[in-house]
C-alpha cells in the first residue's frame, strides 16, 4: 500500500492566501512554482517558512 504523495521542496520564498511559491530541489529560484497548501509538500521546508516568517514578525 502506498501513502500520499509528499513533494520535495527545497524551500518555500513566498506565501499567498492559499498557495507557497516553491523553490524545487535542484531548481533556481526563478523556476519556482506557486503550488496549493493542500498540496503535501515536505513538512520540513513548511516548518522553516514558518520559522522565517516568525522571525520576520518579531
């Protein structure tokens, strides 16, 4: 049995209402894709936009 699909991003550079701008692994910055939040993009590059918009915030 195969689970969802997880997508491997490099890191997330943006956010909008209802999509991150992705930078893919292996890809430059200007091949960066908007894609969906309810996409499964890999959890760990999600955290670290969270974490660098936190510390943007304070």
């Amino acid at each position: 049995m195969t689970g969802p699909k997880i997508y491997h991003a490099y890191r997330i550079l943006e956010e909008a209402r209802t999509k991150y701008l992705v930078q893919w692994i292996g890809y430059d910055t200007n091949e960066a894709t908007w894609e969906a939040k309810v996409k499964r993009i890999y959890p760990a590059a999600v955290r670290g936009w969270a974490e660098r918009k936190i510390g943007k915030a304070g």
